[in-house]
C-alpha cells in the first residue's frame, strides 16, 4: 500500500506553472496510489465553493481553476485512490461541495490515521505556532462556524476584495515577524503528539521542509515538514507498508513556461 502526502501548493492563477506541475504530478506520480493526503493550504486562498457558480465570469480566474482541479482529482479518486483535503491557514472556508466535486474526504485537523502499519498524526501545522500569538487570535477567529458562516453570506465581489486584504496584511504582518515566531514552538509539538499517544507527526504550513528527531515521553519520535511548492519543485512524503515515511523532493515537469 502506497501513500503519497503533500501540503502548501497555494494554488492560483498567478501561479500557472505550479498548476501545471501539479496536474502532471498527479497523473505520473499520484496515478495509482491508494492514498492521498493533502494537508492544507492547496488554494493560496478560498472564498466559499460558490466560487465554483462563477465559471469564466470570475475575472480573477479562481474559479476556472478550481473547477479544473476538483476535475483532475476527481479523475485520480475514480481510478481508485482515496484523497482527503485538510484545511490551512489559507484555505479554511473549503467546504463539502469542493470536495464532493474533487471525490475527495475533509479531514480534520488535528487527525491520527494508520500509514504504514503505524499511527500518525497529521495536521497543517499553523495551531503548532503558538509563540505568533497575533495569528493564533486570527486562526481561533477564523475557525469558529458563527464567524465563518458571516463571512460566506457576504457577496463573493466582497469577499473576493476581503481575501485579498487578509493575504496583504499577512504578508506585511509576517515581514516584520522574527523567523522562530513563525516556527512551530517545540514544547507544543511535544504536547499534542503526547495527547494524541504518536510518535510520528507529518505536517507543512511552515514552508521548511526537514525531518526532525525528538523525544515523546521517553520514546523516540519523528517530526516530518513538508515543503512548499515553487515553479519546478514540489515536495512529498511517500508511506509504504512497513516502511518509515519518506521526505522527498520532486522535479515538476510538464510546464508550459
């Protein structure tokens, strides 16, 4: 049994080439799986799944876009695979319409699954983060439904204008964030995997792919970051039977640019 991981592709329409890596990924390297797990952040932003009503007449493109990736996945969970979408700090108003179109299973975050005959727990990794205290506010915002289901009955004209101030404020607030802010405190990881009785943790958010060795009261452990995905390169982890995970970075061909 084979699974594939990956998180932080931050899917636009700025960003064709990634799109186009990933497409290519999906049928050359994820065709045949039995699992695929995509741990947050898969759109660089989502507005609600009436995006998907919008069709060309989304000047932004989004909406063409999602329509073809819930396609494409759909195609890939027809063949056989089971794909479940996990939310990010960018994608939280994903909802069940997208995944229904994409043949795909919301995941929440935290969740413990069984790969490779172990268990783990996989998470986005944003709630990691408690030293950036600012976010964690928003992130506790962000995820309550009263608030959510505010948001989702504003116009999309407006809240296509509102996704794009939060990722302008975000990129200025994160400019002037010390980078171990920014960073999973290490006290926390400790924590949850405890709570949640794993020595393996598979997360992204942080864009710093690596794996790390810690210790789980008195046990040996695991820390695996996935990788943000770049024009040419994404990142994955691969899960066989029997075997550890496996961090890997991939070449993404089929770009047209």
């Amino acid at each position: 049994m084979t699974t594939l991981l990956i998180s932080d592709l931050h899917l636009h329409p700025g960003a064709p080439r990634v799109t186009e890596g990933f497409l290519h990924w999906l049928e050359e390297r994820a065709r045949g799986c039995d699992a695929l797990y995509i741990l947050g952040d898969f759109f660089e932003a989502w507005i609600g799944d009436d995006l998907l009503d919008l069709g060309d007449h989304d000047p932004t493109g989004n909406a063409l876009l999602a329509a073809h990736i819930a396609a494409s996945l759909k195609q890939l969970a027809n063949s056989g695979t089971a794909i479940y979408l996990m939310h990010g700090n960018r994608d939280f108003l994903l909802g069940e319409r997208f995944a229904n179109e994409a043949g795909a299973t919301l995941l929440p975050d935290p969740s413990v699954v069984e790969l490779g005959g172990e268990r783990v727990l996989l998470m986005h990794g944003d709630s990691l983060c408690t030293r950036d205290e600012a976010y964690q506010a928003f992130r506790t915002q962000a995820r309550n439904p009263l608030w959510q289901e505010q948001v989702l009955s504003m116009p999309l004209q407006e809240r296509i204008a509102l996704a794009r101030q939060m990722r302008e404020r975000s990129g200025e607030a994160n400019s002037n964030k010390a980078e171990d802010i920014m960073d999973v405190t290490p006290e926390q990881v400790v924590k949850v995997m405890a709570e949640h009785g794993v020595t393996t943790l598979i997360h992204g958010h942080t864009h710093r792919p690596a794996e790390h060795s810690l210790e789980v009261e008195g046990q040996p452990a695991k820390r695996y970051v996935l990788g943000d995905w770049q024009p040419g390169q994404g990142w994955e982890i691969v899960v066989e039977d029997g075997e550890e995970p496996r961090l890997r970075d991939v070449p993404l061909f089929g770009e047209s640019e």
